[in-house]
C-alpha cells in the first residue's frame, strides 16, 4: 500500500552520506535523485522507497512530533546491529532495542541527524 515515505532535511550532502551508510546496511542504495538534488530515494528492491527531501517552501526542515518511519528487520540482531549503527553516525537514541507489546516484536527506536525518528523492528 505504501509507496514511498518521505523525510526533510536541510543539508542533502549531511542526510545522504547519513543514510548511504545506514541503508547500505540493509542492501539499499539510491534509486532516484531529483533534478535539482533536493529529492533523494532509496531503495532495496523491496518495493516501497525511504526518501529525503529538502522542503519545497525554502522554509527549515522539522520533524512531525508522532510521526515515525518504521524499517523491517530480519531479526532481533538486526536491529540491533541497525541501532548501534545509526547512533555511531550521529543518531540519537529513542528508544534502545528490546522486545515490545508483551513480547510480540523487537524494535529499536533512533533520531536521526534532523530529529526524524526512524524505528528498525522485527516480528
């Protein structure tokens, strides 16, 4: 059902070196680049894209409070691993990895370098 998600950030050269390595990870890599270099898509052949934007407005970029961008995990350590990650290339935490909702699934929750929170799980 969903297409592609869509995060903004201010400086696309920060966000992409950020999320060429955190998505590297998971085999992803960029699949489209705006004409102007404000639109950055990833993918990982698995359907749905995770892009960057600069905001069209010219105005800063903030994050949704309540919004989130969830990515499936293969397993509990890859989560983990994805977590430790992001927050070695600047992330915050949000949340540290462990079991959820009575332990019906594994997820870790991270901001990343423009307070987008990203959530790698596992179910």
């Amino acid at each position: 059902m969903i297409a592609y998600s869509t995060i903004g950030v201010d400086d696309m050269a920060k966000a992409t070196a950020f999320y060429d390595e955190l998505l590297g990870e998971l085999g992803a890599k960029q699949a489209m680049v705006g004409r102007d270099g404000d639109f950055v898509a990833y993918s990982n052949d698995s359907g749905a894209l995770f892009a960057l934007a600069v905001p069209f407005n010219g105005q800063a970029c903030n994050a949704g409070n309540g919004n989130m961008v969830a990515l499936a995990m293969e397993s509990a350590e890859q989560v983990q691993s994805m977590y430790d990650k992001a927050i070695s290339l600047g992330a915050k935490d949000g949340g540290e990895p462990g079991l959820r909702a009575d332990g019906a699934f594994s997820c870790g929750y991270v901001f990343d370098l423009y307070g987008n929170k990203l959530n790698f799980f596992h179910m």
